[in-house]
C-alpha cells in the first residue's frame, strides 16, 4: 500500500552558520561616601533596595565609609540603572546625597 502527500514542500536549511550569542556585559553598582547620609540609611537602603542580609549591608556601610566606596552589587546594564535611580530616588527623598554609580565588570 502506498500512501501519498499532496503539497508536500522541502526547505533545505544551512546547518553550518554558527551564530555567536555573548553574555549581557554586567555592571558594578558602586556606592560613595559623604558625609551627610547617615550609616544607618545607608544600612537601610542596602538592605532594602538591594537585599543583603543585615550584617552584610552593616559592612558594606562600614568599608563605604572607610574606603570612600564599595561594590554593593553587579547586575545586567538595565537593573544596575534602575538601583541607581531607586537608590538616588530614595535617598534623594529623604533630603541625602547618597550616591552611586555604575564600572562595567571585567
């Protein structure tokens, strides 16, 4: 028995292009000591904006402090613009200076 197919079409497909996908580049959030905002805010909004656990947040604060500035997180280009704008959003409604910027990771 034979079966047939009716508009049948065959589509070659070139199996030997090779398309190279990079990773998203990653961003540092780098945050700066002032002398304005207090630790405690600092504390506060490491915790809350970008979820570090208590005491990380307490020493992330304390090397700010002593280094003029720390790496609080790394993150694909878009959400290391939306922290720096809640950070500076938050701290900005608060009457502080608190700010961040963004180094592309290595």
């Amino acid at each position: 028995m034979t079966m047939s197919v009716q508009n049948e079409s065959v589509t070659d497909v070139d199996t030997t292009s090779k398309i190279n996908i990079e990773e998203p580049k990653r961003y540092y959030v780098v945050m700066h000591n002032d002398d304005q905002t207090p630790i405690d805010f600092v504390v506060k909004v490491l915790e809350d904006l970008y979820h570090h656990e208590h005491q990380t947040a307490n020493d992330l604060a304390n090397k700010i402090h002593i280094d003029q500035k720390a790496i609080v997180g790394m993150y694909n280009l878009e959400i290391a613009e939306q922290k720096m704008e809640e950070t500076h959003g938050t701290s900005r409604a608060h009457g502080y200076p608190l700010t961040v910027t963004l180094e592309q990771a290595d």
